[in-house]
C-alpha cells in the first residue's frame, strides 16, 4: 500500500475529529452548556462555572436563547427564573455585559427591564410566572436560583 496514501488518510481523520463537550454538558452548534439545579448567587454561581473552565452563559442570538430556554424548561421546575451571565457589575448600572467578556449584542428583556438602580445579575424566565417565557429580568445578586453554565468544547 503507497505510504503517502496512508499517512494522508490518518491526517484526515486526525483532522476532523470533532471537539467534544464533557459527561453531563450538552452540546449546542460550537459551545457546551451545563444546567444545573444547584442554586446560589450570581456570584456563586459565576464561580462554580468558573471552577469548571466555563462561565455563566453569554447568549448571542434569539436561536441560543430559545436553545437555553427550551432546555431550562425540560430540567428544571419550581420558581421559573434561572442565572445567566450578564451584569452590571464592571461598568455603570445602565450597562449591561457578559461574564465571558463577549459583546453583548443580543437582549430579551421582558417590558420595564432591565433595572437602572443598583448593580444586578440576569436570569432567564423558563417557566410561566406571569412574564413572557425566555425573557430577562435583572435580579439582585444575592437572589438565589439553578444556572447555566457555557464553554467551548476541548
């Protein structure tokens, strides 16, 4: 058999080998998500992503947020309301960012959102509780909810 053939055909599967997401994540287009039921804090929460290689989920398009919502509603029950990534935390409390430092170039607040007073973190709506499902709300930080945590695959 012709060596280069070979060595070519192991190049090939060496290089399309898909990255993958670790036991528990859930894979989405080019990221892994982790839903947890755990609540804690915003800040907790950012900091148990954190410990995992990820952070709380930056969401860039009406497709993610309906992914996350989607996959929320299947996992959880209770309260409805679940920490994703954004905050005004670094900046002045009219502005709103990602933990993951990506833009933050898509919103779904609900109506009268996101709060201007104070500094507060971003969940997600999941289950109905008077407000349009797969909205934001800001919440004070200390409030405690389940999270989603968000990586690129390795």
């Amino acid at each position: 058999m012709n060596p280069l053939l070979i060595f070519g055909t192991l190049l090939l599967v060496g290089s399309t080998e898909a990255a993958s997401c670790p036991s528990a994540w859930v894979t989405w287009q080019d990221s892994c998500y982790l839903f947890s039921k755990d609540v804690g804090t915003w800040q907790d929460t950012e900091q148990e992503c954190i410990s995992q290689g990820s952070h709380l989920a930056s969401i860039h398009s009406a497709f993610e947020n309906n992914f996350i919502f989607e996959k929320a509603h299947q996992q959880f029950s209770g309260e409805g309301k679940l920490w994703i990534g954004g905050g005004n935390f670094q900046t002045s409390s009219e502005l709103y960012a990602w933990s993951d430092q990506t833009p933050f170039d898509y919103q779904a607040w609900t109506s009268g959102e996101p709060s201007k007073h104070g500094q507060n973190g971003v969940v997600m709506i999941y289950e109905n509780i008077g407000l349009r499902k797969g909205e934001w709300l800001s919440k004070n930080p200390d409030d405690k909810y389940p999270f989603v945590c968000k990586k690129s695959p390795s």
